[in-house]
C-alpha cells in the first residue's frame, strides 16, 4: 500500500491529526502515530514529535528530567 501524502493504520488520508482532533498525533515515514498519552493537546499547535513520553511540547501533568509523567 502506497499512500500520496499519509497513513494511519493502513488507510490512506490526506493528513495526520497534528494541530487538531481528539487525539493528535505524528508523523513517521509517512505514517500518523498517535503522542503518548502523558503530552498535553496543544490548540493549533504541534503535540509532540515522537511517540516517547520525552517528545511532548508541553506536560498534560508533570515532568521528570525529560519525560512528561
């Protein structure tokens, strides 16, 4: 399966839930896969950049060194 711009969870859509939605998500190899649980939804704004507790914009709770806890 090839997709023109993105996937998420095999089905092909135009783009990933990045600034907008329930729940957000990223980007990986042209895949949507959703933030940990632990980032804060951030409106208009990017969530996070990986799927680990540490690629969060912003804590939904606290921070422990570089993890969203």
């Amino acid at each position: 399966l090839s997709c023109r711009h993105y996937s998420r969870r095999g089905v092909c859509v135009p783009t990933c839930r990045f600034a907008q939605g329930e729940t957000r998500e990223f980007a990986q190899g042209g895949e949507c896969f959703e933030c940990h649980p632990e980032c804060e939804r951030m409106e208009g704004n990017v969530t996070c950049n990986g799927s680990g507790a540490d690629t969060c914009t912003r804590c939904a709770h606290y921070r422990d060194g570089p993890h969203c806890v």
